[in-house]
C-alpha cells in the first residue's frame, strides 16, 4: 500500500507489499518445480494415514473391554465351558476306542475260531483250504460291515507273450536301436 501517493510497482499487483509478492513468487516456483513429487507424496501419506487408522479400530474392535477382563464370574464361566467341552470331547474318545477294542476281540475271536476248524480239518485228514473257503463264505455275510473284503483273483490274458524280451531286438517291429560307428565325429571323410 502506498499512502505517500508513489506510483504502484508497475510488475505486481495494486496494493500487495513486497513480502507476500515474494512468498508468491517462492512458492509458485516451488510447485512448478516440484508439483507432482509434493502431490504424490500427500497422496501417499493420505494412503498411509487410512491404513494406520484402519488397522487401530481393528484392534480397538478385536480387543475385549477392560472390564470383561476383570470381572472374575465371566472368567470361570469361560473355564467351565472350557472343561465341559473337553470333558465331552474326551467321552467321544473314549467311546470310540471302546469301540475299536470290541471290533479288535471279535475279530480276534473269528481268527481264534478259523484256526480250530483248519486244525481239526487236518486231524481228521480232509483239506483245511476247502474248509477254510467254507468258513470265509459263511463269515462274509456275516461281517458285511467289516472294511476288508477279499477279492477274487480275476484270470487276465498277460500283455506279451512270455518269449518276448525288448532288448533282444527281436519281435518288436521296424524299430530298433543300434550303436553308431565307432570313430566318432572327426573320423568321417
């Protein structure tokens, strides 16, 4: 501002005084300077500032109120909870073995009972593979539920015949193998 009645400086504005025409200057040149660095770098510190922000009301969101933690009632419904369910868990378990020991002794039992047949098949002199086929034909209805169950050997036709021999060289076709001469590669003319 001019009061003494001075001409305006004829290269800024009316009425700006030197100092703010100066920072104007500054910072234009500034930004045209340095424009997209200072943009992208507000962008990123933006982008930073939302993830930080984000990740603290997670953990404000995961972690209990202070006072669930304290109050010694919901800490022991917790605990018995806890050991009901294990106590359950472990009475499944045991529910389970005492299953497997039982299926465990009957099949013991069968083998127990299979051996005596085979064995007085044979003081009597018949064939205690005959016998034992019987036995396995009356068990198998019986132990349906069981998970091993023989299988009949199926009379397959073999791939090849029993001559054949692949490195022979012989009935195989047009194709064969043979090694190369023996002077190697400089021994040509």
């Amino acid at each position: 501002m001019n009061l003494g009645g001075e001409a305006p400086d004829p290269g800024g504005p009316v009425g700006v005084p030197e100092g703010i025409q100066a920072l104007q200057q500054s910072v234009g040149s500034l930004l045209a300077s340095y424009g997209w660095y200072i943009l992208f770098a507000c962008l990123a510190l933006y982008l930073i500032v939302q993830k930080v922000a984000e990740q603290m009301g997670a953990r404000r969101r995961n972690r209990p109120a202070a006072g669930a933690l304290l109050e010694p009632d919901v800490v022991v419904r917790r605990q018995e909870a806890l050991a009901a369910a294990r106590f359950r868990m472990q009475e499944e378990l045991n529910a389970q073995a005492e299953k497997y020991k039982e299926k465990q002794r009957q099949l013991e039992e069968e083998k127990r009972r299979q051996k005596i047949a085979m064995w007085e098949s044979m003081q009597e002199g018949k064939s205690y593979k005959g016998n034992l086929k019987l036995n396995q034909q009356e068990v198998e209805p019986d132990a349906s539920a069981s998970s091993t169950v023989l299988k009949p050997k199926s009379n397959k036709k073999p791939l090849r015949g029993g001559g054949y021999n692949p490195l022979s060289g012989e009935g195989g076709g047009t194709c064969s193998w043979r090694p190369g001469r023996r002077g190697g590669p400089s021994s040509g003319g």
